[in-house]
C-alpha cells in the first residue's frame, strides 16, 4: 500500500512538472507573437511584406498547426518562426529600416522575456 502511495505522488509531482513546462512554454511563445503583433515592423515572408499584425496571424496559425514541433519558446522559434515550411527562405522583420532574421529578433525578445 505504502508502495502504491509513493508511486501516485510521485506521478502527480511529475504531471504538475510537465504541465508548468507546458504552460511556461505557452506563455514565452504567445508572448512572443503578441510582440510581433505590437511591434509596429513590417514582415518579409516569400518576397512579401507583411503588416505586424498580418505576421502574427501568420504565426499564430503555424503555430496551432504545428503545436507538436514547437515543446519550448526555442523549438517555436526554430521549427516555426524562422523560414517557410513552403519554400525555405528565412522570414525577416524589418524595424525602422533595419533588417534581421526573424529568429534573431525573436530569440532576442525572448532574451528580454526572461529578463527579470
């Protein structure tokens, strides 16, 4: 009996743990679509550019579909912010003139993020 008691705690301890990852993760990544959307940059994407708000949509919607790729605010800037899936150019995010990799400008908001 005692055996079984240690087993179910330790199963919630582990569920609870996974579960505050899962929602750290959630949190860091729509945090990071809000701030594309609140940038007020334009986003490049295939040879277009794209309002803010348009982009964050657009991530919005890679992201609902490819929740399983993206376990961390990384893996979501990694697997579903940094290119195309359709043809593998880079996004950018172009800031009063300046022009960067998306994943470096998000990787640097995320920075930011977890800065206490």
């Amino acid at each position: 009996m005692i055996r079984i008691l240690s087993v179910l705690i330790w199963l919630a301890g582990s569920t609870a743990t996974t579960l505050h990852a899962d929602t750290t993760a959630e949190v860091e990544i729509q945090s990071l679509i809000r701030a594309v959307a609140d940038s007020g940059c334009e986003f490049s994407r295939n040879g277009s550019l794209h309002s803010a708000e348009a982009a964050a949509e657009h991530l919005e919607l890679k992201y609902a579909q490819g929740k399983r790729y993206a376990d961390s605010a990384e893996a979501f800037i990694e697997h579903l912010a940094t290119r195309s899936s359709w043809s593998g150019e880079p996004y950018w995010m172009i800031c009063n003139g300046n022009k960067d990799f998306a994943s470096h400008w998000l990787s640097a908001r995320l920075a930011l993020l977890r800065t206490p």
